[in-house]
C-alpha cells in the first residue's frame, strides 16, 4: 500500500478525521484537514498504533450486531413455524 485516502483510514479505525489529523500533527505529521487526503505508509502506521483499541471496540461491536441479527431471524423463524402450526 503507498498510499491512502485519510477518510477510508477513518472509518477503518472507526475515529474522525479531526483526530486523526489531531494525532499525526502530534506526531510530527503535518497534513490538510481533508477527508480526501492521501496519506503515507509511515503515517497510516502511526494511526494504526494509536488507534488499535478503537479497531478492536468496532470489531466487537460488529460481531455483537451480527450476533442480535442472527438471534433476531431465528426468533422469526420460529415464530412463524408457531403461527403456520396454530393456523393449520
């Protein structure tokens, strides 16, 4: 990977751009406040460090969506299975 667009950084790490610019400028990284953006290896890098709590926390938080939507179908499927047997 050269390079990147700052906003699929974003939403990848699940942070705002302000910080994530926020962070690159602490780290000596001077970039535009712009979604659109292209940052380095290096700098991808650096936010990748800083923010790999936030990666784990919308990892999780994805599995427990999925884990709902999963419970959710199967309790309509068998709440159907009920009504089809009850109107039969």
């Amino acid at each position: 990977m050269s390079s990147v667009r700052l906003s699929k950084v974003t939403k990848e790490l699940n942070i705002s751009l302000d910080r994530a610019v926020e962070e690159l400028a602490k780290q000596g990284h001077d970039i535009p406040n712009n979604r659109n953006h292209k940052i380095t290896d290096d700098q991808y890098g650096v936010l990748r460090t800083t923010f790999a709590d936030d990666l784990e926390r919308k990892k999780l938080a994805e599995e427990v969506t999925q884990q709902v939507k999963e419970e959710k179908e199967t309790l309509r499927g068998i709440k159907e299975a009920k009504n089809d047997s009850v109107s039969a």
